[in-house]
DNA sequence: ACCAGCCTTTGACCTGCATCAATAAGGTGG
DNA sequence: CCACCTTATTGATGCAGGTCAAAGGCTGGT
C-alpha cells in the first residue's frame, strides 16, 4: 500500500496583526469576492475581517473540525488536504491570492487548510461572514462563480488522479503552477512563468498527484535528463522545452 | 497504460415533451435549485424550460462544446465524464433526481453529460437561465449550496483517485450509491438501500474509480465470495454485511 | 567552519493492477 | 428454442509505480 505519512504538528496559533483591515488598498480587492463590493460595503465587511499572518506549516483550519472561519489569501499559497484514517494524505486543492478559504454556509471543514509557504489572510468568522453574504447578492455571485471553477478544476484533476501516468501528472502539475503563479502576480499578466519557485516539496507534490515522493524525483530527473526542464534548487523549477512538457502532459 | 474506450455515439436529439412544464406538481421541486422560488416565480421560470426525456446512453452535452443549457434531473441517473485526447474516460460525477446540470455563468461544458438510465430533466437556455437567476438571489443562493456541496464531493473522491486501493473504491463506491440513491427517492429516508439497482455497468464503473473492467469484477467476486455483498442479476447490488464493506471503504 | 538533521536522489526489488486472452452468462430477435 | 451478440468473469502474464535501503545535498545552529 501506500507509505504513510509525517503528521503536521500543531502549531501555535496564526498571529493577529493588530491593526485593522485596510481594504482600500488591498492588493487582491479586485480579483477577490470582495471586489463585488462598493468601496463602501467593502469597508463594512472589512471591519469584521482581520488581516492575519501564517507561517509556512501553520494550519488555519482542520479536517472535520467546525468550520468557524472562512478567508480571503492576499498573499502566499496554502494547501487544501484530507487524509484516510491510517494517514494517506491527498492535497485536493493549492489555493493562491485571492483566492477564497473555508466552508460558507457549512458547518464542519472537510480537509485542512495549510500555508506551504508565508502567507497573509483575512480571515472572518464564518457566521458574520455568511450573514454579510446572504444581504449582498453581488458578493454570493462572485462566491458562486468561483466555486463553480473551483468545481471544473477539481474534475480536471480527478482525470488526472484516475487516469494519467506518472509523467502525465507530473508535467501536468509543473504547466499548471507555471500558469497560476503567473496569474496570482498582481503585475499584468505576461502568460505562464518559464521559472518559478516551487511552493511545495517533494512530499507535498507526491501528495497533490497521488503519488510516492520517489516516483516524483524520477520523473523530475528524467526531464531534467532530458533538458526539458532544469531544477538549478530544490524549489526552483524552470521550464526549458514547454512544448514538450505540454505533450508529455498528454490531454 | 489504460486501455482505449468505446465513444458514446451520437444519438438522436433529445425527445421534447410538448406540454410545458408543470412545476406545481415536479416531484423534484422542493429539493431542486428551484425549491428557493415562490410559487408564482417557479411558474414564471418554468416557462422559459421544458422537460425532455433522455434515453440510457443519449448524451445531453458534450465535452468543450458551448454549453448553452442547464437543467435540473427529475428522474433517473446521468454522469459527468471526461476524457483525455487518446481515449481514457474518467466519470468526474453522477447526478440523481433534484440534482443540477450544466455550467451557469460558464461559455463551454469541461464534461460531458449523459444518461445511465432513461431520464427526464428540466432544461433551460443557459442565457435565459443566468438572467433569471442573476434577478432571485435565493436561487443563486442554492445553485451556491449545492456547487459547494458537489465540490466536497468531488474532493472526498479525488482522496479515493489517488490514494485508495482497489478494493477500497470499490467498496467506497458501493457505500456511496446506497446512500444516493435513497437520498433521491422522494420517499421519506429511512437511511441506505440494502439493495438496489446498479445504474452503472462495469465499465462504467470503472470509470468512475479510475480502474479497469477487469479489476472492478474481481473486487466485486472477492466481496461475494467473502458474503459481504451478493449480485443477484448483472444490475442489482445486496449489501449483506455493511459494517465490513464500511470497514474495507477505508476512510 | 563544522556538524546534525532534514530533504532529495538513486538503486534494487516487489506487488497490485493493467493487459491480453479465453470462457461463461445474459439478452434479443428470429 | 436456438443463433448471435454484448457484457461479465476468470486466468495468465507483465510492468508501472510502490516499497525498502542507502547515499548524497542543503540548511540552519553553535
């Protein structure tokens, strides 16, 4: 079966940044839920928002636990995890700035959510943040369209997990980060990085394509071998030859 | 790597049921996206549908094609799939009666939908359908619930996809349509189905949990074998020992 | 600088599931 | 009731990727 799996420490709780949220010049109000808002409901909203920092390994929320917060990321990238009962972990999800966290109108939190690197968030708590919700129907919108391609992404990724090879996934993986860091930059989007530093390690990469940290450095080897792609660091990825890797990605 | 499928083949266009839908008396109301209008505004919406019956194996939208409708299933079983550009299928959802279809807000469907079994659904103009609903914020409320509520779902599978043995999707598998389907009989619930009709066939099936045809039918002999579960007919699942089918689920 | 403790890579081997192939069991129309 | 076809089962074999083991490489602390 599959190997199991370094559980991830409990952590001592994400700092508050004392000062309250500064909306007006977020970096993500735009791209966010948030940008469904008028300057002046935005303000309102983020009066009951706070802006917190986690660190690299820290947890926000955990699997099956109440849910009693959800967030917007302003910066970073964060995990989405769940795991089988005897420790097989699977990521099902890396979120990104602007992008939203947590369980609106849920009651528990069906995987753990998890900064793989740095990352800033604001955070509300999920009751006052449902309530603000169900009065701005433009705000449920833009939650409803997210959730929508969260949902296509999701399914694109179930094909990968049930049918693709290792190399498929890998190469897969690598044009997909190359294309979401890329649109995360706040800076005018100049198409998909050629070079980019990897967010996850090795464990984590096995654990979002369903497969041993082994499999991955082989195929990670093999490209580099075959000058497709270089690794000039452990995090540093850089694409030499993408349109072989779009081929190897095969779909 | 994973064998070649058959395609679904084009079929004869859905057959139009002449008379307008009579929402007043839709089994599926309640519960459907549409349990979130007045009456008077269901009416109203209706008119703007029509219920078409879907015959086993008629595809209702396809894979990259515009999407230009939506519908809600009032009876049978559909599934979402997916393939890659040589052949391997991945089913990436099934959806039951009350369940949505198609992608609001959205140019192109990333999945095909087809029926498992004859159906009948609820179908609406994708465009005239997003106006209405960008107009009843309840009912985009809902469409919300139930987005958030398939990407649970769709992440607890991609746990399965990519970290579960044979004998544990299969078992999963089994556990899940006992539950769905009793959950989509109007009747009241009085919890899963011992025994039930199996919507899907075997490849199918394998399909859904990312195996061959092959694999799938040995799981399910070993299950029989073992007096876990029995197959009286090709399509008909008894689950004789749920406790030790949940306890090879594995989660 | 140097050492200790990861993380990553590489190699050797093994196993679970895919693949290939042959029956068997339903289902359908004549 | 039989001939034919589709779908499912069972068996034999092979291989992709998992498992086990042993070196390297970074990194951070003193």
């Amino acid at each position: 079966m599959l190997q199991s799996r370094r559980i991830d420490q409990p952590e001592p709780a994400p700092q508050r940044v004392p000062k309250a949220s500064q909306c007006a010049t977020c970096v993500v109000r735009n791209r966010a839920v948030c940008g469904a808002l008028s300057d002046e409901e935005r303000e309102r909203l983020g009066n009951e928002g706070r802006t917190v920092n986690v660190k690299r390994g820290q947890t926000l929320l955990w699997e099956g636990e109440d849910a009693m917060l959800v967030a917007n990321v302003i910066e970073g990238v964060l995990k989405l995890s769940t795991s089988t009962s005897d420790g097989r972990e699977q990521i099902v999800g890396v979120v990104y700035p602007a992008d939203f966290i947590g369980r609106p109108f849920g009651e528990r939190s069906n995987h753990s959510v998890t900064a793989l690197v740095d990352s800033r968030v604001c955070i509300f708590s999920r009751a006052s943040f449902d309530r603000f919700a169900r009065q701005h129907p433009d705000l449920e919108h833009r939650l409803l369209a997210r959730a929508l391609d969260e949902l296509d992404r999701a399914r694109r990724w179930m094909l990968l997990l049930g049918r693709k090879s290792a190399m498929e996934r890998v190469a897969s993986f690598l044009l997909e980060l190359s294309e979401r860091l890329a649109a995360s930059g706040c800076e005018d989007t100049t198409g998909p990085l050629d070079a980019y530093e990897m967010p996850l390690d090795r464990q984590q990469i096995a654990d979002v394509l369903g497969l041993t940290i082994e499999t991955v450095s082989r195929q990670l080897s093999a490209l580099r071998a075959g000058a497709i792609i270089d690794t000039p660091s452990r995090r540093a990825i850089v694409i030499r030859d993408r349109a072989q890797l779009v081929g190897l990605a095969g779909d």
